[in-house]
C-alpha cells in the first residue's frame, strides 16, 4: 500500500506537469511579455529647403533639425508599454528597433526614417513588483532636397524578447 | 482523481521507473523555458513636409548718389507699409542728395504646397558693410526696414501676408566724413520664415 500511494503521488505529479504544459502551448496563460504603443513616432511639421537635410527625435521627445527647418509643436518620440507576466529575479528583455524604414509620401515620394534609438537602450528591466517598463523610441528622417509637400507615413516594428 | 489510482493508464505511468518522472520533470522545465517569449509591435513614423518657401531677390536696395562732406551724415530709403509701399529718400546734414535713382530692395516670396500660408521675414539686425570698388574705403548700412507692419518681423510675428507677395526693404547708409568718391556695394539677408 506504501508503494502504490507514492505512485499515485508520482502520477499526480506527472498529470500536473503534463497539464502545465499544454496551458502554455495552447497559450491559455497570460503572454509571458507583451508590448503596446501608447504614442506614434512622430517627426511633425517641417519646411524642406534646396540642400535637403536631417531631423532627429531622441527618445526623450526632443527634436533637432539640420539642413532643414522645422514647424509647429506636433512631433514627438515613440512611446511603448512593456508588461512582463513571468514571476521570479529581475524580468530584463532585449529591444530590438529596426534598421531603417522608408516612409511613403505623395505620389512615389518617400523618405527614409534609420537611426534608431530606444531608452532604455538595447536591454531593459521591468522590475518587481509591477513588471511593467516604459521603452521610448527615437529616430532620425532624413529630407530630400526640395521634398515634396504632403504627410508621409510607414509602420515600424520594435520587438522586445524577454531573457538577455 | 482519487479513483484514478485505478485507473489502467495512471496505473502504467505509476509503475514507470523513476526515469519517467525525470523525463515529465525536464519536459516541465523545457515548457518554462519556452514561456520566456517575445513580443512584437507596430507602430507609425510618420511626418510632414510643409510647402517649401522661396525668396527671390527682383531688384536691389539703392541709395543713389550721395554728396559727402567734412561733416558725417546718413541718407535713408524709407518705406510706407502697404503691398505696394511709396519709397522715399531722405539725408541728414553732413550727406547730401544727388540725382533721382534709388531704389528699396524688392524680393517675391512664394511657397509651395497646402498648409498654412503666412509669411514673416527677418532683416538684419548687424549693420552691413559696402565696399568700394577698387577699394580703401567702406561704409555701413543699418536700420533695415520693410513694408510689412511692424509685428509681422521677428520671432513672434502678427498679422502677416499670404505668400506670394513682394516683400521691400529699405535702410540708412552712414556717409563718413570726406568719405572718398566711389562706387560702393555689398550683400544682405533677408529671411524667409512660414509658420
């Protein structure tokens, strides 16, 4: 009778584990981590000029200009939601930003958006107790001598993995 | 699950050996290791190119001809603020008038593209200085002054026109004492802002 009782104890164990497992492959448990955009990249208003140029949003949400000027309040940084749903140590994540994305404008006109930077930059933590991080994301666009007039827009992809 | 002790199959796992339950155990650390995921979004970069603003220089800023003498003096093209202002000259003692020609500064300023269309421009603040041809001497101009009313200049403009509109300066020339006969010239900005 002993030996039968650790059996079943042993086959409980087993079933438990077994049952954990298939929670997470059917993804009944909650994304171990999860990202979501609060705020849009936005480089705003700018006045082309003959010589092309540059203007940059540095994940604070400042922005500079060169070659160019720039127009108005409405530009600003990136701004993401990273919760972490894992319990144990301290939950860091690497951040992976894209290399360059090229915006479409008017017509074929584009421009392209690279240098992109993120705060915190290559590895964050989202630390107990609340396991949630806020990641700002910056970039630099780059205008075209005499670059046509009208609004401009692509998507981008941040992907955050939990570990480091 | 009580029951389950007789359960034939929970029967068959009990009676594995312990290495079946070293097996489930390193299965169960494999499925933490996959719940250690990735995540992605997308969001939107985005921007706008405003119409682009052009300056064009139509016609000079000219003082004409000027009398000096022993005395210092200063001759100035002034301006009313219309679209189409009248431009006089006038000389304070020390220089004196000569001829007719003179001329304020004409620019068109025009933009492309939607979007707001007003306009204020930026004069120098810095004298700027003539040179005369051939050299050994110059002279300074100052008090640059233009057509549009008055808060429409500087960082925080006022009431400003539309583009496209001719924008005219005007300004004063400081004649020296004895300033030496010539012909004297040189450069000056003007800036261009939309907001």
């Amino acid at each position: 009778m002993v030996i039968r009782r650790r059996s079943i104890q042993i086959a409980f164990l087993g079933a438990y584990l077994v049952a954990g497992l298939v929670r997470s492959a059917f993804g009944q448990q909650p994304a171990p981590i999860t990202i979501s955009t609060d705020r849009d990249l936005s480089f705003g208003s700018i006045a082309p000029g003959p010589a092309g140029g540059s203007v940059t949003i540095d994940p604070a949400g400042g922005r500079t200009a060169a070659g160019v000027v720039v127009l108005g309040s409405g530009f600003g940084a990136a701004s993401y939601t990273v919760r972490v749903n894992v319990n144990g140590g301290n939950p860091h994540y690497t951040i992976t930003l894209p290399t360059s994305v090229t915006l479409q404008g008017p017509g074929a006109a584009t421009m392209t958006v690279d240098t992109f930077v993120s705060d915190p930059s290559g590895t964050g933590n989202a630390k107990p107790p609340a396991r949630v991080d806020q990641l700002n994301v910056g970039a630099t666009l780059r205008v075209g001598p005499n670059q046509p007039s009208g609004s401009y827009s692509a998507p981008f992809l941040v992907t955050v993995n939990l570990g480091n | 699950m009580g029951s389950g002790a007789g359960n034939p199959v929970l029967r068959r796992i009990a009676r594995g050996s312990a290495a079946a339950v070293i097996v489930l155990l390193s299965l169960g650390a494999a499925g933490r290791v996959d719940a250690q995921g990735s995540a992605s979004f997308t969001s939107t970069a985005s921007a706008v190119i405003a119409g682009s603003l052009r300056i064009t220089n139509t016609g000079p800023l000219h003082f004409g001809d000027v009398l000096p003498s022993a005395a210092p003096g200063t001759v100035s093209v002034n301006l009313t603020t219309a679209a189409t202002p009248t431009v006089t000259r006038t000389a304070t003692p020390g220089a004196s008038l000569s001829g007719t020609a003179f001329s304020a500064a004409t620019f068109l300023v025009e933009r492309t593209g939607t979007g707001n269309p007003h306009v204020y421009v930026t004069l120098p603040i810095a004298p700027v200085t003539l040179v005369r041809s051939g050299g050994g001497a110059s002279m300074t101009v100052d008090t640059f002054r233009s057509n549009l009313n008055a808060t429409c200049n500087g960082t925080s403009p006022g009431p400003c026109p539309s583009a496209p509109f001719t924008l005219w300066v005007g300004g004063r020339l400081n004649v020296g004492g004895n300033q030496a006969p010539g012909i004297y010239s040189g450069t000056f900005a003007v800036t261009a802002h939309q907001f």
